[in-house]
C-alpha cells in the first residue's frame, strides 16, 4: 500500500563537539515535496568558525528523504571541498552514500555545459544575414530539385506513387468544399454589402451584381481559395513531410534511391494544380450566391435580372484570368507547404515552425503573384 | 519492505476494441520489486503497462494501487496516485522544445515548493545520476538516442517517485549504458525503496535486475508464468516460457 508521508518537518542543527570538528545533525523526513533547509546555514557556520576542519553527521533522527536531502549534503560536500574541509560520511545512511558515489561516479564531459554568452549586435546582424542567404540558396535548391522533378514527368520518368495523387485529390478538392464555401459566400456577402451602400446613392442597385461577379471572379474567388489552402493543405504538407524528416523517413526515401522531392512533390504539386481551378470556379458560383442574397435581401433586386446583369459582365476573358490565377497559386501553396516541410529540424516543435512557416511563405507568394499577374493584364490590356 | 503489495492487478483483460489481447491476468507487484513484464512480440506488454499508468482503459478488471481501484475511483485520486509515478517512454519522450533542465524541472515546479536555486541542484544531481552531467542546456535535439533515453530517466526520477516505470530501458542503449541503467535501477530500489516495472525482453538485464516477473503468453492469450525470473528460466515447465527465458537454445 502506498503510505502518505506524515509532515514531520526536516530539522538541521549545528553543533561543535571540539574546536576543529562540525556536527550536523538531521532529523524528520527529508522530502522535496516540503520545504527544506539550505546547506546556506552550514556555510555560515564555516565562515564563523574558521577552525573548522571536520565535519561529521548524525542521522539518528532521520526519517524519510529522497533527493532533497542529496541535493543538500552535495551543496555541502562542494563548500567542503573549496574550503580544504575533510568530509566524515560515516554517520550518513549507505543509501544516500551511494547515491552521491553513483551520481559522481561519472565525471562532468569536458566541455559539455554550455557557457552563456551574449552577441555583439552586428555579430547577430551577421548572423541573420548569412541563414537568410543559408535559405534562399536552399530554396533555389529546392526549386532546381522541383524543376527536374517536373522535367521528368514530363518525359514519363518520374516516380511516385499514383495511389498519393488520389489520396491527395480527395483531400484537396472534396474535403475542402465546406471551407470554401462558408468563405466564399460571405466574401460575396461583404462585396456585395460594401457596393450596396454606394450604389443606393445613385439609385443603381442593380449593378452590385457586376461588382460582386467581376470581382469574384476575376481575382477575389482566386485569392481566397489560395488563402484557404495555404492555411489548410500547405500547413498539413509542412507538418506531415516534416513529421517525415523527425522520424528520418525522408532518410529512409533518400538511402533507397528515391528522390525525394519528386516523390513527395509532384503528386502535390499535381493535385492542386487540378484542384485550385476547380475549387475557384466554386469559390465563384459561391461568391455570387452571396451576392444575390444581400441583392434580394436588401436591394430587393430581381433574382433573374441579377443572374441576367452578372451573365452580361462576365466575359470569358475574366473568367480564364481567375483561372490562370488559381492554378498559379496552387503550385506555389504546394511548393511553400513541401519546401518547409523538407526545410524543417528534427522535433515537435520544427514541425509546428514548418508548418507555420508554410502559411506565411504560400499567403505573401499568393498576394505577391496576383500583383505581379495584375500588372502583366494591365500590360497586355486584358 | 518487500511483501507489501504496490499494484494488485486482478481479473484483468485488455484489447483494442473487440480483439482480445490478454485476458485474465492477476499478479501482484510487491513494494520494492523490480517486476519484469515479459513476453514475445505483439503480445501486449506495452498496452499493459499504459492500463497501470492509466493512459489506457482496461476491457474488464482491476488495477489497485493500496486499496484504491485505480480505474473506478474519481479524477482527483487517480492524478494524486499518478502523481507518485515516474515513467521512462520508449523513446525517451522528452519535450522538444525545452532543455534537460527544463524538462526536469516541470514536474518539480509543478508539484513542490523548491526555490529556482534548489530545482537547478535537483536537475544537475538528477543529470548527474544518469551520467549525463554538464547537459543541461541541452535541446533534446542535441543529444543522441541513449543520451535522450537516460534524459528521460532523469525526469521520470524528477519526484522522487514510489513507483518507477520503464518501458523497453535498455533499447537503443550501448552496452555500458546499458549495465549502469542497471545498476541504477538496483540503486534505487535498494536506496530509496522504489518499486519499479519494467517491460523488456532483454534477457540479460531481466535476470540482473527482475526479482519478480509475470510473462505474457500471445498463444494462450493470457499470462503463463509469474516469479523470479531466474527461477522461471530453471525451473518453468511451460515450453513457451522456457525458450523465451533461453532465447530457444535449449
């Protein structure tokens, strides 16, 4: 039976027998789960007594102990051992004897502890410019590993499991229905609100439905859905190929002689480059849906004439460049998500930093991207 | 204080759902055993030990630490009582983003009213009994396999605790390592009264250190032998138990 311990306070009294000779007597239990007295009163006994050439122990009293008591008698062996002190182990009881012999018994790896020291500001200035260099050349590194990947599926050389690619289209496509949709729709909700209040102004409610069509449509359904899944498939690729890497899975993938950024990339990379576009087109039906509640709701708008308006401002031009953008921003989600994952250390928490990491490089890619695609339609007047 | 019982377990079955893993297992660990749970692969010495940890619900049974039934009683009983095990994971499962300090310090901030001074002594003797003195601001990460598994026996041992659990000890240890595992675990029985589980099917370190075992038996589904496992390997007349205990020689 498991006994409670009764709270018989650990005692400490100090005594002199002769000029040269320090007694230390223990008594009641020594546990550290109960407050304990500090081997700072035998050091003031040497400091006021310095005469003292012995020391000696008395545990007749002594009930329970564990490693409070050890921690204490070690204290006092070290002040012993700077002061030239003789230490008498005789009275202590075999345990905690063995215990100290057992815990000294390996000595301290030279070396070993780590001193702290504090960095010169441009030292550490320094430091973040070299690993920022460190991962940009990692990512180009990446980028050439992903590119020969693809040059290789081109030529029908490539390796990785088809089996993945369905998984992984499921998990892309299907399951991130519920998402897109909730998002969507109240993005459409919002444009549509955020157009309403202006246009009531001039008595031209109708034309909510081209604000909320053009805008979904062309980029804001695009740009959505990218943001979604960067936050849920980048992150989940980062967490599970760096899950990956803390279990040496991609060791394992290496040392077989397969590539593993092939096998691992490509049939995400695949998976939302088919994906993205599908789940944009949604995000838009979505969106639109949005926008003729709040057209119905508070404008009191014809749902036919609103469908009709949304019909006769989309053009198919519009329409490809959403489409162009979510296929971009598919393969940039997959390369952010796979490029930390492959990055990240070798525990939990380099996982949690992977995937983390993941979500913030696909976000500033995407809005990066639509800027860049923007002002290219700008150029080419699309 | 041998004789007096720690964990009684009775009538004890467990599984995964419907499959049946073991049924029927009693033994008793006596105060100041080192009880060895053995058996072959896949027979479920894991799964027992984490029903006696309380990380997994038995099928039927009791577990009694004293006189409480472990997987009966209320919340606050079954922490206090867990509250009084160290457990040794496999893989030594030191939380990764803190150092050996830290990670031995958790429970002891957690659960005593040491000043920050006196934990540190705490964490360096704890270190220093594992043979892992001067590490402590190491990251897990830094460390390798062994060193991360004695790491975790440091924590384990953080408390004080009554009972000690380890599970596989030896695995991923080099040998030397691996005998002052050994020698420690004697150490802490016979010094601080620990009552200590192990599972393990390492031969060597169940007949240096078991005094007391129970095997598990995955044919008949059920435990076969229980006792020394010195006498066990002389003297069982069950042919499973003795080619385990011989490693099939005989």
């Amino acid at each position: 039976m498991l006994k409670l311990t009764e709270p018989d306070p650990a005692g400490l009294s100090l005594t002199t027998p002769t000029a040269d000779r320090l007694l230390v007597r223990l008594s009641g239990n020594w546990k550290i789960t109960a407050p304990l007295p500090t081997a700072f009163d035998v050091g003031k006994s040497f400091e006021s007594n310095k005469g003292i050439r012995r020391i000696a122990f008395d545990t007749k009293r002594l009930g329970e102990w564990d490693s409070g008591l050890l921690t204490f008698l070690i204290k006092i062996f070290e002040g012993c051992s700077n002061s030239n002190i003789e230490v008498d182990k005789e009275g202590l009881p075999e345990g905690v004897r063995r215990l100290i012999e057992l815990a000294t018994a390996v000595p301290e790896r030279k070396g070993a502890r780590k001193e702290g020291k504090k960095e010169a500001f441009l030292f550490m200035v320094g430091e973040k410019a070299v690993a920022f260099c460190r991962s940009s050349l990692e990512m180009l590194d990446f980028l050439g590993e992903a590119f020969l990947a693809f040059t290789r599926l081109l030529r029908g050389q490539a390796s990785f499991r088809r089996s993945d690619l369905t998984l992984l289209l499921q998990e892309c496509g299907a399951e991130a229905l519920p998402i897109v949709s909730l998002i969507s729709i109240l993005v459409g909700l919002i444009l549509a609100f955020v157009g309403a209040i202006q246009l009531k102004l001039f008595g031209a409610q109708v034309y909510v439905a081209d604000i909320v069509a053009i805008a979904m449509v062309r980029v804001m359904g695009a740009i959505m859905t990218g943001i979604i899944m960067a936050g849920r498939t980048g992150a989940a690729f980062a967490a599970q190929i760096g899950t990956m890497q803390v279990n040496e899975e991609i060791d394992a993938l290496r040392t077989m002689g397969i590539a593993p950024v092939e096998f691992l990339l490509l049939p995400r990379v695949i998976a939302l480059i088919i994906m993205m576009p599908l789940l944009c087109i949604y995000a838009d039906i979505m969106g639109i849906l949005g926008g003729l509640i709040v057209g119905m709701g508070m404008l009191d708008v014809n749902p036919i004439e609103y469908l009709n308006r949304t019909q006769e401002c989309l053009t198919l031009t519009t329409f490809w460049i959403g489409l162009f953008h979510s296929a971009v921003f598919g393969v940039l989600v997959a390369l952010s998500g796979c490029l930390r994952g492959m990055q990240c250390g070798r525990s939990a928490s380099d996982v949690g930093y992977a995937a983390t990491s993941a979500v913030v490089t696909g976000i500033i890619s995407i809005i990066v991207a639509t800027a860049v695609i923007t002002f290219l339609c700008e150029v080419l007047q699309l | 204080m041998t004789g007096e019982a720690a964990i009684v377990v009775k009538n004890l079955d467990m599984g995964y759902g419907d499959f049946v893993l073991m049924r029927n297992l009693n033994f008793t660990v006596n105060r100041g055993d080192v009880f060895i749970i053995m058996g072959g692969s896949g027979c479920g010495k894991s799964t027992l030990l984490k029903i006696l940890v309380g990380l997994k619900n038995p099928s039927r049974g009791q577990v009694l630490y004293g006189d409480t039934d472990f997987w009966s009683t209320d919340p606050d009983t079954k922490e206090r009582i867990q509250r009084r095990f160290g457990i040794l994971y496999q893989s030594g499962a030191l939380w990764t983003s803190m150092t050996l300090a830290e990670n031995i310090a958790l429970p002891l901030e957690q659960y005593t009213q040491l000043k920050p001074g006196q934990i540190r002594e705490v964490v360096s003797l704890k270190l220093a009994l594992v043979g892992l003195a001067g590490f402590e601001d190491f990251y897990p990460s830094e460390i390798s396999g062994g060193m991360k598994k004695r790491a975790g026996l440091a924590r384990a041992m953080a408390l004080d605790p009554d009972i000690l659990f380890f599970d596989e000890p030896s695995a991923g240890l080099d040998p030397v390592s691996s005998r002052l595992l050994d020698e420690l675990i004697l150490e802490l029985r016979e010094s601080l009264k620990t009552t200590v589980v192990v599972v393990s099917h390492e031969l060597a370190s169940i007949f240096t250190i078991g005094n007391n075992s129970v095997y598990l038996d995955i044919e008949e589904k059920t435990m076969t032998a229980s006792g020394d496992p010195r006498k066990l390997r002389e003297n069982s007349r069950n042919p499973n138990v003795h080619r385990f205990l011989t490693r099939g020689e005989k």
